[in-house]
C-alpha cells in the first residue's frame, strides 16, 4: 500500500509539523442519533461490528431513521466536561463526527434542515460548544465528516451497492437516476463550506470515499484550503483505508488515515494516523457482539503507532444522553496515568531509526536523535534486552517509570541491557537510552 518513494508534498509537511505530529495521541468521537440505539433497532442490526450503521443494519427505512432522530436529546450533553476528560488523560486533539453516513449533522447548517439545531428538541450546535472548549483547555479541534456517504440521499452513492437504495427510501420512482455530483452540488460540498467557514478548525477527517475520483476530491481540499489554509486534511478525502496510496493524490490531503482500527506493524514513509478505539465499535454499543480492548492492549496499541511514525486517534462512544461512556473515561484514565509519567517517549518522539522492531517491544526517537525509548512490552525470561544495529555509543540508560540507571554493555552494534526480576510498569517499562550524537534518521 506503500511505496517507499513516495514523497508528502512541502506543504503538507508545513501543515503536519505546526502541531500534528508532536501531538501523537488524540480523541475521536462518535455522536449521533445511533449512539441513543446502542447498536440495536425493534431487535435488529446488532449483528454488525459498528453501531453507527443501525439505519444500514437494522434495514431502517429514512423515514423511520427521522422519527428516532426527532427524538435526539442528549441533555446531558457538557463540552467543558468532556474537554476537560480529553485533556486529563493527556490527548492533544479532538476530532468529532459533524456528520456520519446516516447524513444527520451535529451542527447548525443552513444547507439542509436535518441538523441538531433544526431538527430535535436539543436545539444546540454541538460542533460549536465543543469546539470552544477543547480550543479552551489548549486542546486542537477537527471534525470527521462523510462526504461521499450519505444514507439520507437518494443521489449519494451506496456502499458498493451493499444495502439496496430501495430499503433506505422505498419511495423513489422505479426509473429514478442517482446523481452523484448533484448530491455534491447540493448538501456536501456546501456543508464542508459552512464548516470551514463557521467553525474554528484545525483538522478535518474525510471518510470512506465512494467513487471519488480526483476531480471531485479536489473541490474538496480546495474548498477546506481556500477557508482555512492550515487546516489538515486526511487521506479519506480519495483514499479508502485498505487503498495504495498514489502519488499523484498527495496534493488532495495532508497525512495518512490506516486502516480503521488498524494498528501499524512496519514502518511507514508517510505520516500516518490510526482510527483506533476502545472496543469493537466507534459509536455507542451495548447491543449484540461488542467488546472493550483491555487496559494493556490499549497502551501496546498507541505505543506501536507511535513507535511505526503515526498519531493514534482512540475513539469514545458518548451514550445517547450526552454524557461519555465512562468504560471509556476509565480507559483514557489509566492511559493517561501511563502517560503522566512515560509520555516523554510518546509526544513530540518520531518512529524507530533502527532497521528492526524487538521481538521485546518497541522503540521510538527524541526530535534530536540522541535517545531512543526502549518499550519493554514483553517481560523477557532471559532477564535482558538487546538493542541491534547501532552506529554510535550510548552514554547512558535509565527507566522512565523511577529515574534509576539500567545496567548495560555496548559491543560494536550490540548493546544489552540487565533487567530487574519484574517490570517497573504492568503495561510497558520504558527505558530511555541516550547517545553523545544522534542514532541517525529513518
Ligand atoms: O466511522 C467509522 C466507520 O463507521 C467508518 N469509518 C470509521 C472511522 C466506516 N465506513 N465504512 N467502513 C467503515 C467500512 C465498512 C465496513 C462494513 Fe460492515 C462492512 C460495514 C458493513 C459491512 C463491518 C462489517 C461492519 C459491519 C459489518
């Protein structure tokens, strides 16, 4: 999926190091009228993975999808009090679903009725509380928006023709033509306008780009980059998650999304971001087949992407009444205590510089190259770590979980390192090894 000659345009490396790629751990968040549903409807639709596709899942027509959405009202709904969550547990960035594939947005649009603000009792931009929070506790702020998807639209392509048209809206006429650039035209262009224009963006997440072809991506990124020329742009705009990257459409976007929960095993040469998230769906689910990720993997999770050169951006499921899923409070909590005191080999570090990954763990690089943190994920029998392929002679080594030295012996290349009995952290002892000149680039 990756060449190795593939080469990020100046401008997106400007955009990426203003913030984005010191950041390194984020927060999605999925919201909308699904997360009142928790992945079943009238016993239906629990079967699929992801929540958020109820309407798909449960085969519910528009109109029956209208009549929950009219209901919406997460009254318990507090930015402050999530900013404030978010910031805590050590995430930089925030990115929300401003709208999904179910076509209904969390903020104020004049272009279409089917908002928030317009269309439920809640009558509050969502987008707009929280935007002014998270930017108020420091935090940078983006918005995922699906702009080819649009379950609301008989114009907008469906899913590779995976769920019939004709379930979501039964009453179109038997010879009716779908439309693709009139759904562009008329709502998602001028919705990606209004958020650009109205809201104080940073980022925006294109996803899953169902026959978008270069011509209609670019009146996208033109768009976002007309508005607001620092605003990042995801790869989704063009490319799907599993897709080859082409060099050609490195202009359209900024950094590359993976694969949805996809966790990077190899180092990548362009700047990625893993979609993860704290259980098998993004929104809320209580229905059906769905499990949390344990604390470990959670930390083993964001340690790979970050020691592979990418940003983890761990989703949240907030529950219909506005207020978040506290399992997933508590797992941001526990990553944000590990952070507290091992994020020194997290933010602001960049990916691996050696050739291989340890089969003990993994390493990520300080900005300068003169220290490589050590992931000891894997407790090793042998009582000592090996470090291989090094150019230079290391100075000093210490655990990051209490400041005491390690014991090690550098020869040529090789350098091993004397463990104690047990880890110095459940999740993941980090050893921070350091250099007189740097280890060199990768
Ligand atoms: O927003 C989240 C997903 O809803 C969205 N991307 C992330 C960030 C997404 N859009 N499309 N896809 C994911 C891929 C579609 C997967 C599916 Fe399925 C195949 C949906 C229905 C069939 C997987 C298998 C989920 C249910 C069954």
């Amino acid at each position: 999926r990756f060449d190795d000659n593939l080469r990020q345009t100046p401008d997106s490396i400007k955009r990426q190091e203003q913030w984005f790629r010191d950041a390194k751990f984020g927060a999605f968040i999925h919201f909308g009228v699904y997360s009142m549903l928790e992945g079943e409807y009238k016993g239906r639709g629990s079967q699929f993975r992801y929540s958020e596709w109820i309407q798909v899942s449960a085969k519910m027509s528009a109109a029956e999808y209208h009549e929950v959405a009219k209901t919406f009202n997460p009254v318990d709904f507090d930015a402050d009090a999530w900013a404030k969550t978010f910031k805590d547990a050590g995430i930089r960035y925030v990115v929300i679903t401003s709208k999904h594939h179910d076509g209904f947005a969390l903020f104020d649009s004049m272009v279409s009725d089917y908002n928030i603000v317009d269309y439920t009792p809640f009558k509050r931009d969502i987008i707009k509380e929280l935007s002014e929070a998270c930017h108020k506790q420091g935090l940078k702020f983006g918005v995922y928006y699906s702009h080819a998807q649009d379950w609301d639209e008989p114009d907008a392509p469906y899913l590779n023709n995976r769920t019939k048209r004709s379930v979501l809206h039964p009453d179109l006429p038997a010879d009716f033509q779908p439309d693709f650039d009139r759904y562009l035209t008329k709502k998602s262009l001028p919705q990606v306008e209004e958020l650009v224009k109205n809201y104080d963006l940073d980022l925006i997440w294109f996803d899953t780009p169902a026959d978008m072809t270069f011509e209609r991506a670019k009146l996208f990124s033109d768009m976002v980059r007309k508005h607001r020329p620092d605003c990042l742009i995801n790869s989704r705009i063009i490319h799907g998650g599993k897709d080859k990257i082409l060099q050609e459409n490195l202009e359209l976007f900024d950094y590359v999304s993976i694969g949805d929960k996809e966790v990077p095993t190899r180092k990548i040469p362009l700047y990625v971001e893993s979609p993860d998230s704290v259980s098998t769906s993004f929104g809320y689910k209580t229905k059906g087949n769905h499990h949390y990720h344990t604390d470990a993997e959670m930390i083993h999770r964001l340690v790979h992407t970050i020691c592979a050169g990418g940003n983890s951006l761990v989703n949240n499921g907030p529950m219909g009444n506005g207020k978040l899923d506290p399992e997933a409070v508590r797992i941001y909590g526990v990553m944000g205590e590990w952070l507290k005191v091992n994020g020194e080999s997290i933010y602001e570090t960049r990916r691996n510089p050696l050739a291989e990954r340890p089969e003990w763990g993994d390493i990520s690089v300080s900005k300068d190259g003169k220290s490589l943190y050590l992931h000891v994920l894997k407790w090793p029998e042998s009582g000592s770590i090996t470090v291989n392929g090094l150019t230079t002679p290391a100075t000093s080594a210490a655990f990051l979980a209490n400041g005491t030295k390690a014991e090690f012996a550098q020869e040529g290349n090789g350098l091993k390192i004397h463990l104690p009995e047990q880890p110095l952290n459940k999740y993941d002892t980090v050893i921070k090894l350091s250099f007189a000149e740097s280890v060199g680039k990768n």
